[in-house]
C-alpha cells in the first residue's frame, strides 16, 4: 500500500494502531499452538535467535561478536522491550508488538505474517523460559495524558533531562555522545560495549519513537542495559513523564513527515 496524501496516511496510521492492539485471533497458549509456532520460528528467526533460542544461530553468533546487542537469548528471561517494571518478563502482547514492528537495524519486521501465525511464536518463544508458566507480567500503569508540546513542557522536560544526568550517557545535545558512553564505559548484560542511543535520530528508536513508546522507554527501562527505569523518579508529577518525552521529541534532527 502506498500512501501518497494525508488522509490515506492517516488511515494506514490507524490501522497500523489496531492491527496490533486487535486480540481476536489470539489462539488459546496449547501444546498445538506452540509446535505450529515452532515450526514458523525455526523458518524465520532461528537463523540469528538458534535452534535452541540462545541467540547463537548462525547469523546470530557472527552478530554480537563484537559489539552489542547480540540476538535475544530466550532462555535467560531478560527482555528489553516490556511494558512491564524493570525486572520483569514482558506480557504477550509486548512480545507480539516487537515481533510485529522489528528492530529498526537489528531484526526485521514480521508484519508479513498473520496475526494468528505471530500469536503462535510468541506462545514458542516463551516456551523457551519456565517463568512465562508462573509468573503473570502486569504493565505498569501510564499516567497522566500527553502535554502539548509547548514551551512550558519542553522547559521542564529539559530541566528533567539535566536533573537526571541523562547527558552523561547522551549527550547534552542528545547525540549519543556523553562522556560516559565516549570513555567506553557501557556495557550490556553480556559484557559487550553498547552504545548509548542516538536521540537526535528516533527513527532508530528500538522501542518506538512516539509520545507513549518514550514514556514507556522511560518508566520500564531497557532490562540488560545501562538505560535505567526511571519509574520512581517520574512519579512525582503527573506530567513530569510526558514533559521529558516532549522534550526528546524536540531534540530530534529528522524532519517528521
Ligand atoms: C536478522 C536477525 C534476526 C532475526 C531473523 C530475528 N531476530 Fe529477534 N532479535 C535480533 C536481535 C539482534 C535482537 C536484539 C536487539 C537488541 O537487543 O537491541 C533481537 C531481539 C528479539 C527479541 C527480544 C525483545 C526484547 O524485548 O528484548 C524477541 C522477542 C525476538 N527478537 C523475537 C524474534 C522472533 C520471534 C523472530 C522470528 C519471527 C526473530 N526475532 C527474528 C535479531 C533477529
Ligand atoms: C547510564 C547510561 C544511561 C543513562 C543515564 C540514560 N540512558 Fe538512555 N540509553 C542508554 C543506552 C545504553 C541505550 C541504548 C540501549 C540499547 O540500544 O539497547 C539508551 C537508550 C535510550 C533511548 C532509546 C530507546 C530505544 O527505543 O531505542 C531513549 C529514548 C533514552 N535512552 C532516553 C534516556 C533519557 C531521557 C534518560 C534520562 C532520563 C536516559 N536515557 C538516561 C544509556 C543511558
């Protein structure tokens, strides 16, 4: 589909936004989904995630070799992207929403796949780690609605920015390029030097660049990075979340079409 004016934009927008909030061909998590589901992830993910969802398939191994992030190893039950507090698995609609939209610059989007073929991975790819049977991840709730991106927002946003160091890993201008991360110092999980993000860029956000993807980024942290929670530090404050994100908006160098 190409869109080629405002209206037909907005409508491919709009049902971008529902296909991955609809839930109707969820499948029921059985042994049938997850072996329907295993046969679809060792045809398009066990290349780079392995046969055993290590993150050592093929390509896999040559990817995170030498610098961050390597594949998501499943069985080690640490997930970045989560709507859920720091430290704790993602729902199945996290996972569905990551497999569905990818990882600008590291894994493809597989939107290509029906809904209910996307439902069936997420069932295998949880199969991969026990807590997924015990435990049920609970988002964390999204307070607050998005301020208008006015001066006042943007002032307090800034001030956030300087008040919680983010420039110490980003940058004062948010170019990725603070002093913690130019002395090499970050590391991921695995020991592997990571980057700390480009702000100046959100096409390149792994976990979304609108107003609820960044305050989402902000309250739940990226688990296996430096990139903290700061769910108890923006709390105080209804608007303190959505001011910061107004801020990164501001902060970008790309054109928004
Ligand atoms: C080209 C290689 C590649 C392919 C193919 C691929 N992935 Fe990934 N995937 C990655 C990389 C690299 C990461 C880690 C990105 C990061 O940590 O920033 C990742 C991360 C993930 C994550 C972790 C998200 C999180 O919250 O931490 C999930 C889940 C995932 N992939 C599922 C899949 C599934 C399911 C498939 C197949 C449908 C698939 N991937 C195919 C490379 C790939
Ligand atoms: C200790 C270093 C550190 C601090 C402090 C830090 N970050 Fe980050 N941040 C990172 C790293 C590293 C990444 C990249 C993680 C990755 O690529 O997996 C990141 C990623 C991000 C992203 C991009 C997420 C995405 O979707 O790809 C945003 C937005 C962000 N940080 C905003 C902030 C803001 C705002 C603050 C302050 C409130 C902050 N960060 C503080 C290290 C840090």
């Amino acid at each position: 589909m190409r869109c080629q004016n405002l209206v037909c934009g907005l409508v491919l927008l709009l049902a971008l936004g529902t296909s991955t909030v609809v839930q109707a061909t969820k499948p029921e998590d059985t042994a049938a989904t997850r072996a329907q589901g295993q046969v679809l992830f060792e045809r398009t993910c066990l290349f780079c995630h392995g046969a055993t969802g290590q993150g050592d398939g093929p390509a896999g191994w040559f990817l995170g070799r030498y610098a961050s992030p390597r594949p998501r190893n499943f069985t080690a039950g640490s997930f970045k992207f989560r709507s859920t507090p720091s430290g704790d698995l993602p729902t199945d609609q996290d996972l569905f929403r990551t497999i569905t939209k990818g990882i600008p610059g590291y894994m493809p989007s597989f939107a290509s796949l029906s809904e209910a073929a996307r439902w069936q991975i997420v069932a295998y790819v949880k199969s991969f780690y026990p807590g997924f049977r015990t435990e049920t991840p609970v988002p964390l709730p999204l307070v607050g609605a998005p301020t208008p991106q006015l001066a006042e927002s943007l002032d307090r946003g800034r001030a956030l920015y300087t008040s919680f160091e983010c420039h110490t890993c980003h940058g004062t201008e948010g170019r990725g390029d603070g002093p913690v991360t130019q002395a090499g110092e970050l590391k991921d999980a695995s020991g592997l030097q990571i980057q700390a993000a480009d702000l100046t860029r959100p096409s390149s956000f792994k976990n979304g660049a609108s107003l609820p993807d960044l305050v989402r980024t902000l309250l739940t942290g990226l688990d296996g990075t430096p990139m903290p929670s700061y769910a108890a530090r923006l709390s105080d404050r209804e608007t303190d979340a959505w001011d910061l994100a107004q801020y990164l908006r501001a902060l970008s160098a790309e054109s928004v079409p």
